[in-house]
C-alpha cells in the first residue's frame, strides 16, 4: 500500500494546501509547515466551524491572549518541571532521539506515557536497541524540556513561548469572571499558535514544532457537575480495547463517564466533527488508562479518528479538577475561589478541558475527502461545502464575447457573501478539474446562452451534474447548497 | 484634557476589550496585552473587512506562515543588521531607555529615525539629557537588535521570532508562483502574530512587543508598474508639512506618487479606512522623506489617523523595489527572476509593500467611537454595524410568561448568521446601556405583545429609536442593516 502520509504531503505541495517552512533555505529546521492559500482556508473554515458549534452555541468566551508569557505562569502550570520526553543520546555519533519512539518503532508496541527515565534503560537494554545511525549504544535517557525559553528587555527577563493555548485563560481567569458577568459553568475558549521544542518532528503535519490550537476550558463547581441534561445520543466508547455503543447516559449511569458534564461535551464535540463531515464510524472516543494519562487529569477521553496512520487523536478532553486554578492561585498570591450563584457557596472552579489540534483535524480532513475518481480522469476532496476553500468558482466560457465581464460581475456581487474564485485561463474541463483538486464543490459557466437569457451553468463536483439558474437565483440558491 | 489613551485603557479593561497579559503575576512584562472577548471579535472583523476589501477584492493569495523562521532567513532580509534601536544606559542605575525616544520627549522635537549613534550622543550631551531616575550621565548610544532568538532542537540551531509577518512572504514566492498560476502584477497577504523585544515599550497598545499585523506585498514589473488605470479619487497627502487634496492621477502626473500601482493601493487603502468607518478628514498618506524611510525603500507613505495622540501611523506603504527577493535570491542560492506573460521577457520582480498594524487601528477604532452621551445618561463606541463585536442582542423583557423561551429561539435562529448575544440578567435598561458600553448597533426585545402578535422591539444604539418588527422579518431587516 502507497504511504498516505507521503501521498497527501505530496497534493499538499502541488495545490497550495501546505509546505515545509523556509523549504530551500539551508538551515531549514523540520517540524514548520507553511499554510498555502487553499490550507489556509480551509484551517480557518474548521475554526469558524468550531467556534459556531462550540462556543457561540454554548455562550462560551472566546478570547485571545499573549504566545509569550512570563517564567511563574509555567512554573504554575508545571510545564517547566513536567513538559518532558525522554532524550537518548548515541555515545559514539551524537545522534539524538527520543526514546519512547524509537522503542515503539523497534518492539512496535505501544510504550506507556508515562515511564521512568530507568524505565525506559531497561526497555532499551532489553530490546537491545542500538543507534540506527552507527550502531553504537545509547547513553542513558536523558530529560528534555518542550519550552521555547526567551529573553523579554534588555534585561532578557526569563519568559517562555507558550507550548498550549490554554494558560492565558487560567491567567485571565479572575478579570474575566468579574467583567463577564457569567455563573458557573462556563467556558472560555482560545485558539491560536503553540510552540514545543520536539525533539525529532516528523509525519506531515501530526507532530510539528510549530502548530496551531483551538482549547476550551470549561470552569464549573463539582457539586453541580451532574446537572446537565443529557440527550439519548449514543457514542463509540474504547475501554481497555475493547469497543462499546452505548448512549452518555448508559455510560455515566455504568460510571464509565465520571459526570453529566463531561458527558454533554463529548456529545458536542462528536456533532462538530460531524458538521466537518466525518462519519460516525470513523470515531471514536479512548478512555486513557491510569499509567497514561496526564498526572492532573481525573479523566481523560481521547477523541480519535481513523486514518491511515491508525486511529488518531484529535482532542484530547482532560477532567483537570482543580489542578489549575489552585496552581496558579499560589504562584500569583491570588483566591481564584468565586460565588456560585447556584448553592450561594464558594467554590475553587474545577476545570474540564477540550483541546483540539487544528492541523491533525486539517490532516484528517484532506486524507477522509481525498479520492481518486478514475473512471472521470481526475482527483478531487469531497469537503462539505462550507469547508471548503473555495465555496464556488466562476468562469467564463470562453474570453470574448463579453463573457469575462458578465462572469466578473457575477463574481463581484457572489464574493460579498462567500468565498469566490474567479478563473478564465485555460479550456473549461481542465478548469473545472482544478477546482476539483482542491474540493470546490460549485462551479459557475458563462456561456452564450448567458448573453442571451441570463441563466449559468451551475455545476456539481461530487456527481458532476450540471443545471441552468437564472444570475438573479443564484445567490439564494448557493446560500441552500452552503451546509 | 483627559488623557485619552488612559481613558481607552479603562474602558477597554471594564469591558473586556483587552488587559495587560499575565496581569497579576509578579514577573509580568511590559509590553504584552490579552484580547477578551470584545477585543477579538473587533480585531476578527478588523481583519475581516481588510480580507473582503484589499485580499479578495483584488485577487490576492493569503498565506499562513511560520512564526519562527531560520537564521538564514533574517540574514536575506536584513533584520539580523539592520532591525536595531538606539539604546543608551545610565553608568550609575543601569537604567536602560530607547535615546531616540527620551531626546524627543525632552525636547520636545521630532527625531529623524535614520541617525547615527555618535548624532545621538552629540544630541543627549547638547541637550543635557540625564538619567530620568538617578540624574546621571548615560554611556554611550549602543545598537540593540530587535529579533528574539530562539534555538530549535537538541542542537539548539539558531532561529528567531518574526519581527513582522511578510518574510514566509518571500521564501514562499517561489512556490506559490509556480502553483497558483498568477502572473504580475500580484498580490500575497499575510496576517499573524509579530514580535520585537522593544527597549521600552508603552502607550496601552501603541508599541508592544507581541502584536497583529496584516501585510500585503505585490509583486510586479518595473516596466509596467504604470498599466493601472487611475479613478479620480483625491486624497489628502502631507508632503513637507503641508497638505495638499488632490487627485491620485494628478499626484503621478506631478510625481508626488512614483507609480500608477503605488496611486491605485493607496486609493484602496482609503476605501478600506472608510469601510471602518474612518472619515475622510481623519486621514491623510505623508510622505517620508529620504532622512526618513527605511533603507530598503524607493517612496514610503505612512498611512495616518489623527488621534489623541497627534497623526498616528496606522499603515506603512514601501516602495521595495527589488530588495527582498534579491537578498532572499543570494542567501537561499536561488533565481528568483519570473517570466512576465505581458513582457515577455524575465525579470526580477519589485515589491510594493501594505504593513497595517491591527493593533493600532484597533485602538483608532475605540478612541475615534467613544462617546459619552450625557443626555441619555450612557456611553457607547459608534462602531460601524459589521464591526462591532456583537452585532445584535436578544433580551426577554422579563423572565417569565415565556418570554426567555422565545428570546432564545430567536438567539438561535439569528446566531446561525450574525454575532448575537443573549441576555436575561438585570433591569432592561441596563441590559440597554451594557450593550451601549460595547457598541452594539441593535437589541432585539421581547415583551408581553411578543406573545400575542409575534412582533419584537428592534433597538437602535445611535438614536434609540425602537421599532416593532416581526420575527419572521428579523433575518432579512438585520442583513440590510449591517453595513
């Protein structure tokens, strides 16, 4: 079987989605990706998408805060002390790698997350795992920090470049909670650029050193963590391998999801992907063992989707309890402790978390849409329309006639309301066949007939079925067909 | 009089505009501010509206590029030797300031931004300029660069924050002429994160060290750089110190503007400024002059507001003739030369260069809307309809009778379109005046008749003016409202 990864780095390429960073400089680093001008759309598409379903439905707060920060906000939030890989060096070449990985990739057994550095000599040891380089021995597992340091002023003040989206909400937590004017539960979302210094990049766009983030943080009371309605809605649950079906409510009622809450958002986190077009059957959500989840979380429920790669994690949904607020109330000498309104108590808010990565659920999309339409001679990505970079396309047949100037109004007056392209240099079909490669699913034509009784071709990309529609529908028309 | 920019600042920490980062922590940085929710929705529409009117309109390509770029890449652009300012310290305190900054505010003079450091000792001795804090004599101007350099990797490689977002600009230009099939003229956008360890940072968001910027580089023929065609708009340019209104056509004729292409972005410009809801008499494009602009550039027009704080720098307009791409060409070993489908002929393209800082016109935004409205006992910012950051509220009258119930229905209906707000807590009118404070154009109420006859109260921020409008006629009358 072709590599997937390889065989969608290489559409990437060749259609503007994507490319490594500063590619034909010399010393390029890996793990930067530039998005291209279809990449970047569509990256923004899943960020609308994400902010309509989940935090406008929701009444969330959406803020968006500093990428630098000072030394004590990770301190408080245990990044400078817990944000490590494991690093072997080779004694003889130097080569550095991390250690989890290259034992994975040797034993291809999945290696617990959360190992001693001893542990991991032993597994090496054991396997009797050598430099793939010159084949020398390892030195022993070593311990790297993820930060980016910085120097702030001419004073180089210790400061970090953030290596998750979230601490800005913690840090602002207090000045939102009193300008806001919201009651427990709530939540603040952020989303934007994370940094981490990884020690070997690799695979595409699934670990970068440079990626972008979309997190939620629900803060909420726990006396009050059930009282969320929940629907009947049934999910694909992965417990200790084994898979279940079963309704939120079977699930808290079995005590496999700790609470009411946590159950609602992994409701509403299945119907997101399922508003970026993937399938029921392609997700599911694995309840992390003990020994791998992170040493704050209570819970933890990966939201992963099938592909090539094997089941791949986009969201990661950590019941962080107090972990957070009660570090960064003793860095920063604050009570982070707020009234709720509902039992008239004080309460130090836990925090339930929803972090997506942006690129992997970019990823996912381009491989699940991505098709080969043989009998037609062309390729395409069946995105849903409204995720697509290009909503529609016009063209005009040919360039005489007046054609071009009444495809370039249409343009003008459809542009104010969706993503437009407008293109008039070569024949139609490999025009058409373009706009198929990057997944846009309308194509406008303007044709003699045009001049003549003022409709255009209106043109599908999934089952290339073309209609006539008057220029003065077309507007409501494409607006119906934008789901 | 007041000072403005500290009336803005409480407004905007009141209201959940924006806050200095990490506010409460004790290692906090000058320099760092967080958006809250109303900040980014208006810096999201901010740049929303620059997409529509300067990206899309003209059929650019927007990118999305790293933030963290190789040495190399600096090297090419010159920021490694040349993104320097002048920094004096005091040989007792060791107080460290910008000298071009604290000779201007002593004398109260302008300072050229191209001097030597041996002009700015012989201005701080001829000016008697001491230590603010210790009276003291300052050492000798030295050069403080500006880039934060970060190592990547075990190997820690060396490599630094972007200091303004146009470089993936360049390094991508090869790519990006090959795939997107554009010929010159053509422009490619990017909008993002920049970063520049500032001396001294200060003015609330004026000058910090982690903003937004939105920049635009059109690349083009020298030979052809006068093909645009010219409107008649006149504009108001400051050349010298004196102003003259006249048209752009007149302005190339008189060889005020070098190009036909340079009048035709500067009209744009304009337009977007307005679609803001900036007035013609607030803006003005100076001209630097050759002691002023930076080395690289042929002509430079700074885009200006006029604020509080004097004529403010919203927008840099360079002329860089073929600088980037020369310097990019040499250090990543590369011709970067392309065939000009017009000419014929290759050629290495020039670069006309829009730099908007986000941050800046954001805050022109809340000082140039801010209004205090004594009659009506209230205060409110004017924004344009588009850009607020709700653009509509939803309020029952009452909790009760059903009327939360139908309000929210209506929530949900209108939020699938437009940025809406729900709101049930606290007296009507202060409901109102809340929505004033952030600039809200409309409130949607819905009282006892609601329930009889399916009409809601639409309220107007401007006037106060309050219609009855059907519920079924909301969507449409909302849509012809947002201009």
């Amino acid at each position: 079987m072709e590599n997937k990864l390889d065989k969608i780095m290489d559409v990437a390429l060749k259609r503007g989605f994507f490319w490594p960073s500063a590619e034909n400089y010399s010393d390029k680093q890996a793990g930067f990706f530039d998005y291209g001008p279809n990449g970047r759309a569509l990256k923004e598409n899943i960020i609308r998408i994400w902010r309509k379903e989940l935090v406008n439905k929701e009444g969330m707060i959406e803020i968006d805060g500093c990428q630098i920060l000072p030394k004590s906000v990770f301190v408080a939030s245990g990044h400078l002390t817990s944000f490590n890989d494991p690093l072997i060096t080779c004694k003889k070449c130097k080569f550095k790698i991390r250690a989890d990985q290259l034992i994975q990739e040797r034993t291809k057994k999945e290696v617990p997350e959360k190992l001693s550095m001893d542990e991991y000599d032993k597994l090496i040891k054991k396997n009797k795992i050598k430099c793939p380089k010159c084949k020398s021995e390892f030195s022993k597992t070593g311990i790297w920090n993820l930060m980016f340091p910085l120097g702030i002023g001419t004073e180089r003040k210790e400061a970090y470049l953030r290596g998750e989206s979230c601490q800005s909400i913690f840090t602002s937590f207090p000045r939102i909670f009193k300008t806001s004017r919201k009651n427990l539960p709530f939540g603040i979302a952020q989303t934007g650029k994370v940094f981490r210094n990884e020690i070997s990049p690799r695979q595409n766009l699934l670990r970068t050193r440079e990626f972008n983030q979309a997190e939620i943080e629900v803060f909420f009371n726990p006396e009050t963590e059930n009282d969320f309605k929940l629907k009947e809605t049934k999910l694909n649950f992965h417990i200790k391998n084994k898979v279940q079906r079963i309704s939120v409510k079977e699930a808290v009622k079995k005590k496999i999801i700790i609470s009411n809450l946590i159950a609602h958002y992994l409701v509403l986190l299945k119907e997101f992907h399922e508003k970026l077009g993937i399938s029921e059957k392609e997700m599911r959500f694995r309840k992390l063992e003990d020994k791998d989840k992170p040493f704050y979380s209570k819970e933890t429920w990966d939201f992963e989707v099938l592909t090539s790669t094997g089941w791949l994690e986009l969201v990661a949904c950590n019941h962080r309890s107090d972990y957070d607020l009660k570090g960064h109330g003793r860095i920063s000498k604050q009570k982070l402790d707020v009234v709720d309104e509902k039992t008239g108590k004080r309460v130090l808010p836990n925090v339930f978390e929803l972090s997506a990565g942006i690129d992997r659920i970019l990823y996912a999309l381009l491989e699940l849409n991505y098709k080969e339409d043989k009998k037609n001679e062309r390729t395409l990505f069946s995105f849903k329309p409204k995720l697509a970079p290009v909503f529609v396309a016009i063209f005009p047949l040919v360039n005489k006639e007046g054609m071009p100037k009444v495809a370039k109004e249409i343009f003008n007056q459809l542009n104010e309301e969706f993503d437009c392209f407008y293109d008039e240099s070569g024949s139609i079909g490999r025009r058409y066949r373009r706009q198929d490669e990057i997944g846009t699913p309308f194509c406008i034509t303007v044709d003699g007939q045009t001049l003549k009784d003022k409709t255009v071709t209106l043109r599908f990309r999934d089952d290339l079925k073309q209609i006539r529609v008057k220029i003065t529908d077309l507007a409501k028309k494409l607006k119906d067909l934008k789901i």
